[in-house]
C-alpha cells in the first residue's frame, strides 16, 4: 500500500448536476436555453468522418483567426483551449509559479482553489465585502498572482473595467487573468486593454453566450508574449488540445453574429423580466449582469426551496457554504421555463 504516499490527492470541483429524467427544466449550469447558430448545424453536416483518422490541426490556426478578427487582435494574441476550464487549468499551471500566494475572492468560481491544490500553488481568498462586492485596494498588496471574475460568478455582479484596470495597472509584475465567462450578457469586457498590459489574460467561452457547452470551446486573449508562454505549456502537456468537429463549428459560431447578439438579448430580456418577478415573490437579489440570478428569500431557506423545485424536475444551483448557504443560482432559461418556474414559487411560497 505504499504507493498510496505518493500519490497526488486531490479534491476534485463538483459540477452540476446532468439528470438522466427527460422533460426537466435545467437551470443549474448556466447553459443557454436556445441552440447554437444555424451555421453550426451547417458545419456540422459538412464534416467528413473519414477524416477523422488525421490529427486536428495543433495550432487551431483556422478557430484563432475568426476569433481575433472579432476581437481586433492578431492570431498570436489568442490561445484556444477545451472550454475556458482547460484554459485556465493551462493558465494557472504556466503563470502562477511563485512563493507569493495567488488572490481570488472567497465566494467565486469554486474551480480556482482546486486547480492551485492540484498544482500546490499558494493562495488567498479575499472575502467579498457584505454587498458581495470585489474591493479594488485588497489587491494592491504583495501577490503571487491574482483572478478575478468579472462578472463575478455565482454572484452575477459586474464591476466596471475602470476598476479593474486599477487592479491591472497595481500588480505589474505578476499575471492578472479575468475570467469573462459571462461578460457578453452585459459587461463590457477587458479585452481592448490587453494592448496596455502586457500582464493581462482575458479569459471566455462558448459554454454560455455561445450555447456550445457541449463542444468544449473556450479561449484567451492577451500580448504575443504571455500567449506564447501558455501555448509552449500546451504543446508540452497535450498538442491536440481541440478535435475536429469543436474546430469546424466554432469558427461558424463566431461568424454569425447576428445569431448571437439575438441569443444574448433574449436571454437578458428574460433575466430583467425575472428580476421583477422574483422581486414580487419576496425575493432579494443581486443585480446580476449574467445569464442567472442569485436570490435570496428572507422567510425561506434557499436549500428547501431547491429540494422542493427539484422534486417537480426543476433542477437548481445550491452551495452549502459559508455565506451563501442560504441563496440559490438559477440559470435564465426560456421565458417558458421560467415561467413555470415562477408558477411553481408561487404556489410554494403561498
Ligand atoms: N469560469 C466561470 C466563472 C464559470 O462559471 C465556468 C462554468 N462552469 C467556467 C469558467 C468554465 O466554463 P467552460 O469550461 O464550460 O468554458
């Protein structure tokens, strides 16, 4: 049984819930309730199996380009990766190398501390102010690193990118990533400030905004030079990152913009619609710029109202943790959904 002392013992990130029942409404992993382009289907019926028995291309040359072009950048400034988890399990690996912990906040992406475990990178949570805000100035001290979520998950609130560029601007010698998972739903993102900071990766993906969950896809954006650190990790760890199919249709994605300026707005439609009608039920909330909402209700615990909506197929997101233990996460979904959603509150709550 000696081996057992050398293993690396990790505690793993449990995602949400994938229920096997049909006819669920899912609203516990921030999916998008609408499907991806039309040009993706498209792609889709393009792609030649018998190709498959030739590697993808390692460089995604093809996927990089689209995504630079949208973003005014050149190819060298963006690094692709299986969804925005992959790339910043890569990050987190390639920049985070000092003694000096690395700063989050304490109530954000709960992936973060487990990748610097799984890496034994030192770190420190940052506890969000009551409101659940970030502070700008806890970052301005000594710091081996520092991420933050912008909009912050699972809180939802955005902080302008003035502030984060202060942030930026007071840490120049180590790496500051801002993980945009949900800025199209509202933000405005960093990406345009990558050109003054050569210290910056801005971090996305097509999970959410893009509807592509299921494709893995996520990317960063940064200088040639911080790219170039991240694509040597890649290519010592694993060349052929992206398959064939995630490659055709994200670049189809990305081409058909219309499609997703439509997908976001409805999916911030509907949140603004909610926010009231939570609102209506006693409800309190953050004033989330995402694609979900993290209420609160004053009279009844967050973890019975999700068993309750989970026993009628309406799957929801519950921590129980410090702080948070008495809200919920629940992902916009069609105005049909959550309609029923509300139905159901509604009668719970009577
Ligand atoms: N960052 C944040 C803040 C997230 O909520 C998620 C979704 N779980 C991710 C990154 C990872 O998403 P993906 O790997 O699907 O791109």
């Amino acid at each position: 049984m000696n081996w057992e002392k050398n293993v690396r013992k990790v505690e793993p990130y449990i995602p949400g819930e994938q229920p096997k029942r049909q006819n669920i409404i899912k609203l516990n992993t921030n999916e998008c309730p609408y499907p991806p382009a039309p040009g993706v289907k498209a792609a889709l019926e393009r792609i030649q199996y018998e190709n498959f028995r030739l590697y993808p291309d390692a460089n995604i040359t093809e996927l990089s380009s689209e995504l630079a072009k949208y973003y005014h950048v050149n190819k060298e400034q963006v690094f692709v990766g299986v969804g925005s988890d992959d790339v910043l399990a890569m990050a987190f690996l390639t920049f985070f190398n000092s003694d000096k912990p690395v700063l989050f906040p304490d109530i954000t992406y709960a992936f973060y501390d487990v990748w610097a475990e799984l890496y034994g990178i030192p770190y420190k949570q940052i506890p969000l102010t009551d409101d659940f805000t970030i502070k700008s100035e806890d970052y301005f001290g000594e710091n081996g690193g520092i991420v933050i979520t912008n909009p912050n998950a699972p809180t939802g609130i955005y902080k302008e990118i003035g502030e984060i560029e202060e942030i930026i601007k007071a840490n120049p010698d180590v790496v500051v990533i801002v993980d945009e998972a949900y800025v199209d739903f509202g933000g405005q993102s960093c990406i345009p400030l990558v050109e003054k900071y050569d210290n910056l990766l801005v971090v996305q993906t097509f999970s959410k905004s893009r509807s592509m969950a299921g494709m893995r896809i996520g990317f960063a954006v940064g200088q040639e030079k911080i790219i170039g650190y991240l694509q040597d990790a890649k290519f010592s760890f694993n060349s052929y990152t992206m398959n064939q199919p995630a490659l055709a249709v994200g670049v189809e994605s990305v081409r058909d913009d219309a499609y997703f300026k439509e997908t976001v707005g409805k999916i911030i439609n509907t949140r603004e619609r909610m926010k009231v009608e939570f609102k209506k039920l006693g409800f309190e909330m953050t004033d989330s710029m995402t694609n979900f909402l993290f209420v609160t209700h004053p009279k009844v615990a967050a973890a019975d109202i999700f068993n309750a909506a989970r026993e009628e197929g309406i799957f929801l997101r519950y921590w129980n943790k410090p702080r948070i233990n008495n809200y919920l996460r629940i992902t916009i979904g069609t105005d049909e959904e959550m309609d029923t959603l509300i139905d159901f509150l509604k009668k719970y709550l009577a």
